[in-house]
C-alpha cells in the first residue's frame, strides 16, 4: 500500500494516473456510443420490418 502512495506522489506516478484516467473516460464513452449506435441500428431494422409487412399484408 505504501508504494502506491509513493507512486502516486511521484510525478511520474501523477501521470500514470492521469492517463489511466483519461483511458478509462475514453473506454466509457466509445461503450456508450456503440451502445446508442446500435440501440439505433435496431430501432430503425425493426421499423423498416414492420413497415415491409404492413405493407405486404394489404397488398
């Protein structure tokens, strides 16, 4: 546990810190953005489905 604190304190463990961090932010936010490209993907192929067969059941 002391040598976390000690790396921590390090300048060189600050920035370890800081980009580990800012990976973390950036793995958060590409997840979410799949998340919501493909919540998206589905509700527009489930849409265009239903139109198909609402279509074709009245022709």
């Amino acid at each position: 546990m002391s040598k976390l604190f000690t790396r921590v304190k390090s300048t060189k463990g600050v920035n370890g810190v800081i980009v580990a961090l800012l990976l973390i932010l950036v793995g958060v936010g590409a997840i979410a953005g799949v998340k919501t490209f493909m919540d998206d993907s589905s509700n527009t192929i489930t849409t265009d489905v239903n139109t198909s067969i609402n279509s074709f059941k009245t022709n």
